[in-house]
C-alpha cells in the first residue's frame, strides 16, 4: 500500500510504501487523515481567498459528484497566526474529518490546534471503531 506521511520540517506531505490495507486490519488512519487535512477542499461562497489564488479544490471530485475531499485549511496558508485564526484551523479541519466518521471509517477524530513557533499547529488523534486511538503527528497550517 501506498501512505501519505506529512514533513513538518518541508511543511509537504510525501507518498511512501506502507504496510497494511485500506479498510480492515493495518487500516492507515494516517493516511486518510492526512489526505482529508492537506487535500485543498474548493472555497465556500464568503470565503476569503489569499491574493492570487483560485477556489481551489480537489481534482478528482469531478468523478464523484457531491464529494469533497480535503480542507479549507490553504485558505490559511498566509494568515497570521492567532487564537482566531487557529479556531477557524480547528473548524476546517473538523470539517475535513468529518465525512471518514459519517462513512464508519473512524469512531472519532480529536484535533486541536496550536500557536507555536509563529505558526499554527494541528494535531489529530484517530480513534478507530475498535482498538486504542492513535495520536498523529503535527501539520504546520500557517
């Protein structure tokens, strides 16, 4: 299987072989997660777009009508890092995850945001339908 794995040092997410399938025994939390936080999700009407920047969006969601995959979180790429911009990080995000619960594929997704390092910080803990939760690394959004 192929993994998504998140740089925080190059602020770039990387494909590498993993172990494991994507449904079942060694399902990759890691990976979907990651794909649903660092794949940009189309702006919504009201949305604010950095200087220079189109709507957005994932590509292949033109396949699957009404799909989104991804988040809003580019939306903040730029943004100051600040308690209001790290609660709009926090709302992104849950946004994000949101759809692998509705779809049974997690029991529960905790992210919580942080201002450290002049820059706003996710971190995402999976809590899978059976097992013990797995906490994720931190994604730099700012």
């Amino acid at each position: 299987m192929i993994g998504v794995f998140y740089d925080s040092a190059r602020r770039a997410g990387d494909f590498r072989y993993a172990s494991g399938t994507l449904i079942g025994e060694g399902f990759d939390y890691e990976t979907v997660i990651l794909n649903a936080l660092l794949l940009d999700a189309p702006a919504k009407p009201g949305d604010v777009l950095p200087p220079g920047t189109p709507p957005s969006g994932y590509w292949a969601d033109v396949f699957f009508p009404g799909t989104v995959t991804g988040s809003r979180l580019w939306l903040l790429r730029n943004a100051v890092p600040n308690e209001a911009n790290a609660a709009r990080a926090k709302a992104y995000a849950d946004e994000a995850v949101r759809p692998l619960i509705s779809a049974g594929y997690l029991r529960k997704v905790e992210v919580i945001t942080e201002i450290k390092k002049n820059a706003i910080w996710l971190e995402a803990k999976a809590f899978p339908m059976t097992g013990k939760p797995k906490a994720l690394g931190l994604v730099r959004v700012t």
